[in-house]
C-alpha cells in the first residue's frame, strides 16, 4: 500500500513514525516547533524543542544526547550553517565511537536543507556533501524521492552511527514556501515534480544507507548525480534518448558509503561518466567519484557539471552556477 | 529524619567529619599520584604525545566529585586524568591508554585528550570549550531517561572565550538543564596570560545569563567541596545550571615540556636545546639565575607572571593545605597505601605493554 505525498511530508511522516515507536526519538533546532507542528502537536513540546539560533551548543548537545540514551533529530536549518557548529560533527560526532575504541555509538540524525535554485545566494544555496562526506565516521545521505526521503530517514534514525540527512530545498515544499516565497503566483521555481511529490510505502519501506539506484538504464553514457542533479539527469536523459543516446542514470542516494560497486559497474557497463554535482568541483564528490574509477581500473571517458564558484544571486547566474541539462548535455557531447 | 519531626539535627561528630577530610585527601592524593605517574612517563618518553597535566586542579576535582552518583555525567577539557582517576576508573587501563595499548581504556585509539568511558557517562576532550556543549547534551538526555542526576562540565577560563561555551551557558538555562560548570581557573590561555584576554570575569558573565555562580579558592579543597555542593544540590533539585568559578594554578604549564616551564627553570641550558622564537630573545641572559630570570623580562608579561605563580606555588598546593587538616599521620597513611597502589597500577601496565621505565 502507498500513498503519494510531498517530499517534506514524507520525511514528517518517517519521523512521526519512529517518534511514536520510540519515546527516545526527539526533534530541535530553530523554528522546530513552528516547521514541525504536526510533530508537535503529535508528540509534545519536550520532544519537539525550540533551539536558541546557538547551532555550536546545541550540535554539540546533541552528540552527548545521543551518546547517552536519545536518538536526537537536531535540525540544521540550512546546511551552510553547519559552519558555526562544524566542531560538533567533525570534532566530536564524528570521532567519539573511534576514540572509545568502537565501542561507544553516536545515533545522531543531523537533518539540514541544502541547494539552490530559489535565489537566495552563497551562504544558503550550498550543498556541502562533499564536504561532509569526506570525514570518516558520519554518514551522509541526500534523497531525491519522497520515497527515498521517509525510507531514508528511516534508516538514519535507526542507525547506531552519526548520519547527516540533507533535503534539497527545491524538493522540499516546507522549505520553499517558507525560504523562497513560493506562495507567491509571480515567482517560479524549477522544481522537479517528480522528486517533490511521489507514492511512499505505508509502512514506510527503510533505504539501506550507502546504496544507489539506477533510475534509467541506458548504452551510451552514466549520468551520476544525486539530490535534485538525478533529475536534471532524467530530463538530459530523455533529451539524448530523443537524439538516439541512450543514458543510464544513477542516484547515488548516500555520499558516503558510497556505493562504490554500482558506480564501477554502471561506469564499466558505458565507459562514458559524466558526474552531475551540486557541490563544489574540487575537492569532492565529483573527484572521488574519478579516483574511485582509476584505483579500480574501470578506464572512462570522464567529464563532470558542479559549481564552481560561489553561487551568485541573479536568478539568470544562479541558473548557470547550478548544474542544469543545458550543461550536462553540453558535458556529454564534449566526451570521446 | 530528625528535621522531618521537628528537632533540629545534631552538628556533624568530628569522626564523621574527619573521615570526609580523609576521603577528600586520598582522592587528592590519587589523583595526584596518577598524573605523576603520567608524567614520569612521559619524561621517560613512554608517552609520545602531549600530556596536559591537572597537577594543581586535584582540589577542584574531588571537592565536586565528592557531591556526584555513579549516574552523573561529565565532559572534561583536555586535562581529564584526575577526574577518569576520582571517578574509579581503573588507573591501569588509563595508564594503557596513553601507552598506545590494545588493553587501554580506549584500546589506545583516543589517548590522554580523549579518554572516553560509556559506563562511567565521562567523556573528556580536546577542544577547548566543547565540554560546554556536551554537558548539556548529558542533561538533556538526563532530564528524561535518568531524573535526579546531572552533568558537569570542567573547563578554564581560557574557554570562556569560546563561543560554544557561552552558547551552552545560554542553552542550558533556556532548557533548564540540570549541568554544573566548572571553571578551573588557572590564569592561562594556553601559554597566554588570561588576565589580557578575558573581558570582565567568569562568574559574573555566567551571572547574565542567569546562572547561579559562586567564587571559590580551587586550591581549598575543603572549600570547594563545601561550595559544590551547595551548587550540587541546587542544580539536582531545581534542573537549572549553576556555574563554579574556581581558581587554581598551573605549575606544570601549559602541557608537559611547555617551552616557558623550561626556559624560566633553566633559562641558558633550556634555550640552546629548544628551538622556535624564544631562544634567541633570552640567550644573553648569563651569570645569576637573578640575571638570567632578568633577562627573560624582555619576554613581556607572559614570564613575569608565570614567575609570580612558581614562585608561589606551595601556597596554592590543594594536597599541602588539606594535608594540614588531616593531620601528619592520617596523611602518611593515606599517601603511603595510595602510592603503592598507583605504583603496582604502573608496574601492570608496563608489565602489559611490554616496556620499562
């Protein structure tokens, strides 16, 4: 059984659930009781709580929290804001379960907006997975799905280790209507429509973090991507479909683990990649994705679309920052 | 029992009183002989890395320990073997741990700045200011899964510069967690003198924000713990933060081998053996340790006041002043039995660990 929600639904949804199967599921940050008022409503003010705009307190909070009996959902509002409070995931949840010497877990959901689209400039658009992905000892997963987002969230708040949950905004209905203004009818969003409503289990079926999925299966190129870029994918791909390119397009879902085996094959199966990251060029995803191919001797023809410079305002260069089909079409016809 | 019925209790017997102080000492003398263990080992150059010693803190240490349950929880800063001692944990397995060893507290994987144990609810930790935010995080889950207990938090004064530690001081009262925060100050923000960096003072900071604060000689243990526990119980009774400022000294510096510990000790033989800037600025000082101590003025304010410190050091000693309490034989007794014991906790673990020293 399935019904069909919004994206942001979806993820309210998987955490009423595990909020009412586990008392020790609990929500804060900024806003929470406002943003999460069905959660409010639905499970009281002491586990729905108001943070103080302190995200390096109450991060940090959060870690302990977890460590010592809760199963915490602290709530980032936008991920670039993960700046204040970096100690806390990099410094501490990410490393106690190590320094206890494996034995002491940190079951710490870290739930963040992220991405652009909505003009809201550098410091609210960004993404960070790369960032985030690359320490050892947090996970880090980005849904592209309602689906994908209860199934996701699912797992996150049931896995023992620390795992950052990033929802793009353009998917997330709550967040555009409450950053972007999206109720307004003179403004318009590209939002994918298939990434922002879709059917979700009941029960919600858990995502295995660390595994991707091929959303399309085609001859001629691998389209990677994830978050909001598997769409712009599919729509490249159905672009080069009508040019007689067959793609396959694959949504990585977790940054890390990474699901290295899906990457190989479906990279081996085309020997043409291109990478489609929301995320910064260097030093990240897209390059891990290229080491990843050389160390296991996949040889690829390889080109990649991600941002490469701080993410400008005007919704024109905003359109051109971000990864959009134009570019990824332009990236597949430029590769042997 | 007797207040409950209307007559008003008796004052404590001596006894009574005499075994506390006794209790209080030999934690003191614990705590003191471990950290002295540490450093032999890391002298010995058993322990490669930094060791950040608490030698000067014992006081404050077991004043506050004295008030907690085995279901309390506390983050520490980066000085955490005197509470991982005061709390039980088994000196052997800390010992391991800053060994590098398998059978460690940590299984050698976290080291003098990050001891952690699960079933003691303590954490210790080398960014400055995070014990902040982390007892909070203590509270919290405290509030719901185990009412009546609390957390506490051990940091300098150096971290009340720390913009996550004044956050948590905030958070703490907006939530109405149940955390004590201790501030052990010891006049240093690393190898900075604390006293050019710190705008007002601790206590009255935490003061706006709503906290119960309250000044106490750290090097007192008696004090303290009379102090902490007032705190304590506030702080378990009410679920509302508290802060203990409490000051104390730092005879070891910084951390082990702090290059200024050296060059004031020994300012000609240290400043040809160490490198960085110092050297060159106090190698002219030759003749009397007078001349050569003169010499390192020129190092401005930092020298000076460590100088005030070492030179009185004794005075500021928590096992000296509360050795004068207990009384010469009860002492003896106390420090004899303890030290055997830390040295057999030593013996084990380099017997373990395969090395001598």
């Amino acid at each position: 059984m399935n019904s069909q929600m919004g994206y942001a639904q979806a993820i309210e949804r998987a955490i009423d659930s595990a909020m009412t199967a586990d008392p020790r599921v609990l929500t804060f940050g900024e806003d929470v009781r406002l943003l999460r008022r069905n959660l409010l409503v639905g499970h009281g003010a002491d586990r729905v709580m108001d943070a103080p705009i302190s995200e390096s307190a109450f991060l940090g909070a959060a870690v302990t929290a977890a460590m010592s009996g809760l199963r915490p959902i602290v709530e980032i509002m936008l991920v670039d804001f993960i700046a204040v409070a970096f100690d806390g995931i990099l410094n501490h949840a990410a490393k106690n379960t190590a320094f206890s010497g494996g034995t002491w877990d940190v079951p710490l959901v870290v739930r963040a907006s992220c991405g652009g689209g909505y003009a809201d400039g550098g410091q609210h658009e960004q993404v960070l997975w790369g960032l985030l992905g690359g320490i050892p000892g947090i996970d880090v997963v980005v849904p592209s799905t309602p689906a994908d987002a209860a199934g996701l969230m699912t797992s996150a708040i049931a896995s023992k280790r620390p795992v950052v949950f990033l929802e793009h905004k353009l998917l997330s209905d709550y967040w555009l209507d409450y950053l972007g203004g999206n109720s307004r009818p003179t403004v318009e969003f590209d939002v994918p429509v298939e990434g922002a409503n879709g059917p979700v289990d009941d029960p919600i079926q858990p995502v295995p973090i660390g595994s991707a999925v091929v959303r399309r299966r085609g001859s001629e190129v691998t389209l990677i991507s994830l978050g909001v870029g598997v769409h712009r994918c599919s729509e490249a791909a159905e672009s080069l479909a009508g040019q007689g390119v067959e793609a396959t397009v694959v949504d990585l879902r977790s940054v890390s683990p990474l699901d290295t085996e899906t990457v190989i094959r479906e990279s081996a199966n085309t020997s043409r990649v291109v990478v489609v990251d929301e995320d910064y060029l260097r030093g990240g995803l897209s390059g891990e994705i290229a080491a990843l191919l050389a160390e296991a001797d996949v040889p690829v023809s390889f080109s990649r679309v991600a941002v490469e410079h701080t993410i400008p305002y005007a919704r024109h260069l905003e359109h051109d920052a971000l990864p959009n089909v134009e570019r990824i079409l332009a990236a597949v016809h430029e590769l042997r | 029992m007797l207040g409950s019925i209307g007559i008003k209790p008796p004052p404590e017997v001596p006894m009574a009183a005499n075994s506390r102080l006794r209790k209080l000492y030999e934690s003191t003398v614990r705590i003191r002989a471990v950290e002295n263990a540490q450093n032999h080992l890391w002298h010995e150059g058993l322990i490669p890395g930094e060791i950040h010693t608490g030698i000067g803190e014992e006081g404050i240490i077991a004043g506050v320990l004295e008030h907690l349950t085995v279901d309390d929880a506390i983050a520490c800063d980066h000085r955490p073997t005197g509470v991982f001692t005061a709390s039980g944990v088994d000196p052997t397995s800390l010992l391991l741990e800053m060994l590098g060893h398998a059978d460690g507290l940590c299984g050698g994987r976290g080291g003098h700045m990050h001891f952690l144990s699960e079933s003691d609810r303590l954490i210790s930790d080398g960014i400055v200011g995070s014990a902040g935010p982390a007892a909070c995080g203590f509270a919290l889950s405290a509030k719901t899964l185990r009412p009546g207990t609390i957390a506490v938090a051990f940091f300098g004064e150096g971290a009340m510069n720390q913009g996550m530690l004044m956050e948590s001081l905030n958070l703490a009262k907006v939530w109405n967690l149940p955390v004590l925060f201790v501030c052990k100050d010891n006049g240093w923000s690393i190898t900075t003198h604390s006293g050019d960096l710190l705008a007002g003072d601790p206590a009255t900071r935490a003061k706006a924000f709503g906290l119960r604060t309250d000044r106490v000689n750290g090097s007192d243990p008696t004090k303290v713990s009379a102090t902490a526990k007032r705190l304590i119980d506030r702080v378990r009774s009410k679920h509302q933060p508290a802060l203990l400022h409490a000051r104390c000294r730092r005879p070891d510096g910084h951390f082990l081998g702090d290059p200024m510990i050296r060059v004031f000790d020994d300012p000609v033989g240290q400043t040809k053996e160490i490198g960085g800037p110092l050297p060159g600025s106090v190698r002219r000082g030759s003749g009397s340790r007078t001349a050569q101590i003169g010499a390192l003025s020129g190092l401005g304010i930092r020298l000076g006041s460590l100088g005030m410190q070492r030179i009185g050091a004794n005075r500021w000693d928590p096992l000296l002043r509360l050795r004068a309490k207990v009384g010469t034989e009860a002492a003896i007794e106390i420090e004899r039995r303890v030290s055997a014991e830390i040295r057999t906790n030593v013996s084990d673990a380099l017997r373990i660990a395969e090395v001598s020293a």
